[in-house]
C-alpha cells in the first residue's frame, strides 16, 4: 500500500502574524463604524426630538391663529394691538422677561 498521509503544511510565523494582525485590524475597523453609527443615531433621535417639540409648537400657533382669525373684528383688532403694539387691557398688567429666553 502506498502511503496517502498528506503532510500538513504549516505556514511560517510571518504569515500567521500577518494574517492575525489583519484580522484585529478588520475587527477594530468594524468596531469603529459600529460606534460611530450608534453616535450618529443617538444624534439624529436627538434632532427628531427636537423637531417634533417644534412642530407641536406650530401647531399649537396655528390653531391659536384660526381661533383669533375666525372670531370677529374685534377679537382680531385686539389680537394685534395686544401682539403688535403691546398693549394693554385697563386695569391689566404685563409682566416681560428680560432673561432673553
């Protein structure tokens, strides 16, 4: 019988070391996209946040305009004196925050 054994062919331990290197370097590669795609996400949610606080407020602004538009003259004339000119009613006090906020 001939002999079949197949002589294992070891590879030389600069190749290993490339191949070993190669491989934590494509591990740390997609560790990095990974965090920064998590950072950008955590961002973009953020913008979404506060995107939707923003339309909630124009909404609340529009039905404000409709209630003042749909009343009559007088609610409007009142409505622009009051936003316009800063005026106010007799009797009444204006309180005005000067923190700039």
């Amino acid at each position: 019988m001939a002999n079949t054994t197949r002589k294992k062919r070891r590879r030389s331990p600069f190749v290993r070391t490339i191949l070993r290197l190669f491989f934590i370097l494509l591990l740390l590669s997609m560790l990095v996209a990974y965090i920064s795609n998590q950072v950008s996400i955590s961002s973009r949610r953020a913008e979404l946040q506060t995107l939707s606080e923003q339309i909630e407020l124009q909404k609340t602004q529009n039905e404000e305009m409709k209630r003042i538009l749909s009343g009559d003259a007088d609610d409007v004339t009142e409505w622009v004196a009051r936003d316009s000119y800063n005026y106010a009613a007799p009797n009444e006090r204006i309180f005005v925050d000067v923190t700039g906020n």
